[in-house]
C-alpha cells in the first residue's frame, strides 16, 4: 500500500495483485542501499546518505516516482 501510493511505477505494477497474491519485483542495476534509502523514506520521509551518493539515488528516485 505504501509502495502504490507513493511511487506510480509500483501503483502501475500493483494495481492489478490481489491482496493474496504476493508479487515479487526485480529492478535489476539497482543497488540494495538505495531501495532501502527510498523505502525508508517512503515510510519515514526523510533519507540519509553521504552527498556524494545522492544523484544516483535521484535517478532510480526519477524512474519510481
């Protein structure tokens, strides 16, 4: 439910799951310390990473929004 609302890529992804199907998603190319950066900051809203990290956490950010 977080995921869908607030990132259009998961909604598009998981708009058609039932609650009991239990769907796997693979972004491939992208590290596990951002996913874990965006969906804390999805939970919490905030984020934090060393500077030199944030525009490669941007650009996935760019890709789910």
């Amino acid at each position: 439910m977080i995921l869908s609302s607030c990132s259009t890529y998961f909604e598009e992804i998981l708009s058609g799951i039932t609650p009991l199907q239990h769907p796997v998603i693979i972004l491939k190319g992208t590290p596990f310390w951002i996913l874990k950066a965006l969906i804390d900051f999805m939970y919490a809203g905030e984020i934090n990473i060393d500077q030199n990290k944030l525009p490669e956490l941007l650009d996935v950010a760019e890709l789910l929004k």
